[in-house]
C-alpha cells in the first residue's frame, strides 16, 4: 500500500512553512549583495589631506643680532588651509650647503652665531601626506631642507651683521 502525503492547501500553515523555509534565505542572500553592491558602487574614500605648499614669514629677515621668529603657514589640497604648521622640522643652510652661522629652533626662532655675516636660508620641511607616503619624520632630501617625494619645503631669508 502506498502511502500518500496529504495534500496541502493554498492557505494552510503547511505550505507557509515550506514557501518561507525555501526561499529566506534567497531573500535574504540579494537583500545582503543589493546592499553590498549598493555600498560599493556609491561611496569612493575621501582623498587624502594632503599638505601642498609651505610659505615662511617673514619672507626676508634682518637678524640686526637678535633672534627672528618665522612662522610656517600650510596650504592643503582641502579645508582646514591654511594651517600653521607646528610639526616641522627647522633648518639653516648657506649656498645650498649646511651650515652652523644660523640655528633654527623647532618652532622657527631663528639665531644668527657669533661672527656670522651674510644671508642665509631658513627652511621648513614637513611630510605631505597621503596613503603613499610612510611614516613622518623623514630626514630631509638635502642640506636646505629638501623635496623628496613626500615632503615639502618652505624657505625664508635671514641676514646676519
């Protein structure tokens, strides 16, 4: 004797139970990918805060024997620009070369040394930013603070008597 299944209604509770076991979770399975597909197609990463450019002032400083402070001012790809940078790192160089007649404190405060006479470059350097660019404090590309790939650089001048 065969055994039959009972047939099972339209409306009847049987046949929600299996309609809902059969397709949740394909419900569920494009719902997820609508959303994923959804999330991905319509949002791109925010670019980078990028610093662009490094402008020192006063652009020309008579030392007259007296310490000068510069102030360094950066310019960025977005806002907030400009910014005074307080995380550079500070030099002097005379010729393109290195050079003691000059010290320049790390927050810019720069000294001419006994006996020193002419002008000098002040720079700044600071890392520009971005996904590509590592960690920051990198030493400089050259003497008068450098423009590696990742760092930009700002000068000012300083005579000494």
């Amino acid at each position: 004797m065969l055994s039959r299944q009972p047939e099972v209604l339209a409306g009847s509770p049987r046949r929600q139970e299996v309609c809902m076991r059969k397709y949740v979770p394909s419900i569920l399975f494009l719902a997820i990918l609508a959303i994923a597909i959804t999330m991905a197609c319509g949002s791109s990463p925010a670019p980078a805060y990028m610093l662009q450019s490094i402008n020192l002032s006063p652009p020309t400083a008579d030392a007259q024997g007296s310490p000068v402070q510069f102030t360094a001012t950066g310019y960025f790809n977005q806002q907030p620009s400009p910014v005074r940078l307080v995380t550079a790192q500070w030099g002097a160089c005379y010729q393109n070369q290195p050079t003691t007649a000059v010290a320049v404190s790390a927050d810019g405060l720069a000294q001419c040394a006994a006996g020193a006479v002419g002008t000098y470059t002040v720079w700044t350097v600071a890392q520009r930013g971005g996904d590509n660019c590592g960690p920051a404090g990198s030493v400089p590309a050259n003497p008068c603070g450098g423009v590696g790939e990742c760092q930009v650089t700002g000068t000012a001048l300083v005579r000494c008597p």
